[in-house]
C-alpha cells in the first residue's frame, strides 16, 4: 500500500489499478489538455476510494472507470469537431480565392484595352530586362565552363606594318611557341571550319575542330562513351580518331552504343570513332574562333603532328590556347611572348612588317569590348523596367478611382474592407502573371534573335576577311 500526499493512509490496490487504468487512457485525450485532465481524474480516484475507506466495491471501481473512459472519448471527439471546422473554414478561404479570381478575370475580359496596355507594358519591361541579364549572366557573371578558366589564354599574332592586329597561326609558329616559353603549364593548337561527312547515309555538312592532345587537358571534357583524343593521337603516323559531339551521336547514329570503333568519311579522309562526348561539354565559335564562320561543332578530330605539319609556315589558319602555370600573371606572359615574337622577327619574319604576339585571357576575348557596354545596356533596360511599373501603377490607380461607384456598391451590400483590397490584389497579380508570361516568351525569342545575329555577323565577318573554313593541310 501506498500513502496519498493528502489523504495520509493507506491506498488500497484498487486505486492504484485505476491509476494505471488512467494513463493508459491518457493517449486518447489531446495534448494541450492532458496534465491537467489527469490532474482532475486523480483527485476524482482519490476521493472515489476515500469514500469507501474499508475498500471500494466492485460497481464503484467500475464505474469510475468506465467514467475515465467517457470522458477522454468526449475530449477527443470535441478535438476532432473543431479540425473538421477548421477544415471547413479553409475550404471556404479556398472558395473565396476561387471566386476573386473568376470576377477577376470577367473585371478584366470587359476592358480589353486595359489589360493589353498593362500586359504589353509589363511585358516589354520584363521581357527586355531578362532578355538583356540573361546575355550579362553568361559573359560576366559565370565564369567560363572549364576547368581554371581564369588561367586559360587565347595568343594571337599580328604585323604592324601590314595593319594586321589579329591573326591565326602556322603549325611551326606553334612548335617556337610552345619550346620557348616558361610560363604556359601547357600549350594546344586547333583548327575548324565546316566539312562534309560521309559514310552514314547522305552526306552531312558539319562543323569540325581538329585539336591535338592537350586540348582535352586544358578544356577539360568527359567521354560518355569510349575515350577522347589522347598523346597517342598526336604521334606523326598515328591512325586519324574522331570523337563525336553528344547532339551527332543522336541525331546522325541514333545513339548506337556500339558506335565507338566505326569509321566516317571526312572530306575523303576515314576517321575512327572512338568516344562520344558528355552533352554538357561546351562547343561553338564564341570560345573557338576558326569556326565563327560554321557558328558550332559537331565532331573534334585528331591532328597528328607530324614533320611536315609542323614544318609548314605558310598555313596560318590555327589558333593556339595556353594553360598559365599557377601564379603567372598575363603581363608575365605577354613579356614572355614578346620575347618570342622577337626571336622570330630575327629568325623568319621580315623586320619592317612589326611582327607581334599578343596574350588575352580567354574570358576578356569573348566578351571583348562589349563588357561596358553590357553593363549600360543593363542599367537601361533596369530603368526602363521601373518606368514600365510606374506606369503600370498609374493606370491602376487611375481605373480603382473610375471603380468608385462600383466599389461603393459592393461595400454597401455587405463587403468588408479587407474583402474589396483581396479583390483589387488578385486583379493585380493576375494582370503581373499575364506580363511576366509574355515578357518571358520575348525574353527566350530575344536571346534566341541576338544569338542568330551575333553568329551571323562572325560569319560574316571572316568571310570578308578571305578567311574561307577549308581543310587544313
């Protein structure tokens, strides 16, 4: 037998049964409510046997439990009445929205000319101002898509005399280039243009880079299938391999997985597939400038460096990368092919032409001098999207001061403060939602239209400078 705090005798056994009893009880009752129901029942037990001191009969304990039982029923189903209230009282904020929303749109398809005045302006402001950060996120704000892009340099050469201020390179430029410098880690030479393919069907004209090996180690790059081009590759004598870009794998071999170890015809020339390249891998004339004329690429192909390439002077069609060693600044490097420049302006060059090598990190030549330029046309854009919102405010506080009576109606007929402000909200952010749609529409047209141009100009551009993409030798 145990003592109650307040009773000071002795507690029969059937007390303590009720007790347990009771607990078991408890997981009925809600949480917020359970101390203090227990508390309550404890008491209720305690007297229940204190009136009966020589022992509670079999129908008391009975009954007390049976009590216990009604009671944690009751407050649960009292719980499960106010969810089912609560739920109810959502689904009428549900039904509400639903209802906003439809006098909103029958508000808005009876001033058509209103909604197209604001759906046009938000439009163009959206539309403009994505079209526009879309073209700065990729310049400027992302790095390039290559492993240590910050040390990657395209080298061009040029001739003062001659009014030459870029050009591509010969092979044997590249070998003095590539034995005479401490502060490139590594050194690539590639070449593009367009070609046609055989052996799989029609022909296909397609756009082509032929790179050696350490292309692969400075752009970085995985094979989804079989291998890329490799130092093997590079050996004069060595068989000529292709890798395929992953858009020529499915378009013109269907993604066949057996496709590694067979062989295409490239401008007469039998190449052998041997690897397909990850879809993600980055590709085009923006990065790659021999091919601006093709606008992408469809297939790398090996380049063997044998004696008589990299004897050849006169084929200067080539450009050349660099990897910087860490550390290495691009005035080291410009210093370093000044020096370069020199040794073959003595060795090959004739001195009055003012031959020159010239060092630019790679991100600096494909945003160019557009990079300020970028930046206004942002800063515009942002002005004319705040412009375009003011406006769009101004006319929706011009048509709420025209919806006086209206809105005086509706009050007057019972609708509260909160319910006519709801109202003018959903309005508004359906008109914002119709805006946005549209400007998104025009901003994806509008990048899609300046990419086309920005192509077309580069093809244009080096087709006026006699630079025809044919096969190099």
């Amino acid at each position: 037998m145990a003592n109650h705090p307040e009773m000071g005798t002795s507690l029969p056994l059937v007390y303590h049964l009720l007790n347990v009893w009771m607990r078991v009880v408890t997981w009925l009752v809600p949480g917020v409510v359970q101390g203090r129901w227990r508390a309550e029942w404890d008491g209720e037990l305690w007297y229940g046997v204190a009136a009966n001191p020589q022992g509670t009969r079999v129908g008391t304990a009975v009954a007390l439990a049976v009590g216990v039982l009604r009671d944690a029923i009751a407050l649960r189903r009292l719980e499960l009445s106010d969810g089912r209230r609560v739920r109810r009282r959502g689904d009428g904020i549900v039904r509400s929205f639903l209802s906003d929303v439809r006098h909103s749109l029958r508000t808005l398809r009876k001033a058509p000319g209103f909604t197209a005045i604001i759906v046009f302006t938000l439009s163009l402001g959206i539309g403009s101002t994505t079209a526009i950060f879309t073209v700065v996120n990729a310049l400027m704000l992302n790095p390039l898509p290559f492993p240590d892009a910050d040390r990657l340099v395209v080298l061009w050469q040029g001739r003062t005399g001659m009014e030459i201020e870029k050009d591509w390179f010969s092979p044997a430029q590249f070998v003095d280039i590539r034995d005479r410098n401490d502060v490139f880690e590594d050194v690539t030479l590639s070449v593009g243009g367009g070609v046609t393919m055989t052996g799989r069907g029609l022909p296909r004209e397609l756009g082509y880079i032929r790179v050696t090996s350490s292309f692969f180690d400075m752009f970085g790059g995985t094979p989804t299938l079989g291998r890329l081009v490799d130092d093997g590759d590079d050996q004069g004598g060595a068989g000529m391999v292709a890798v395929l870009t992953h858009g020529l794998w499915q378009s013109a071999f269907g993604g066949e997985p057996d496709v590694v170890g067979q062989t295409i015809t490239i401008a007469g020339s039998d190449f052998e597939i041997v690897g397909v390249l990850e879809p993600e891998f980055l590709l085009d004339d923006e990065i790659f400038p021999t091919v601006s004329a093709v606008g992408h690429i469809d297939l790398v192909l090996s380049m063997a460096m044998s004696e008589a390439r990299m004897g050849n002077r006169g084929g200067e069609n080539y450009n050349i990368f660099g990897k910087l060693e860490p550390g290495v600044t691009i005035e080291q490097a410009q210093a370093e092919m000044d020096g370069v420049a020199q040794y073959l302006t003595e060795t090959y060059e004739d001195p009055g032409t003012g031959f020159f090598i010239q060092a630019v990190p790679l991100l600096d030549e494909v945003v160019g001098s557009v990079r300020q330029g970028l930046v206004v046309l942002l800063a515009s854009v942002g002005v004319l999207l705040l412009i375009a919102c003011g406006n769009v405010a101004n006319l929706l506080l011009s048509r709420a001061n025209a919806r006086q009576r209206e809105l005086g109606v509706r009050a007057a007929v019972g609708a509260g403060r909160g319910r006519l402000v709801r109202q003018l909200l959903t309005e508004s952010t359906i008109l914002a939602l119709l805006g946005g749609g549209v400007g998104v529409g025009l901003a994806v047209a509008g990048v899609a239209l300046l990419r086309r141009v920005q192509r077309s100009c580069s093809a244009c551009c080096r087709r006026f400078a006699c630079r025809a993409s044919t096969w190099p030798t």
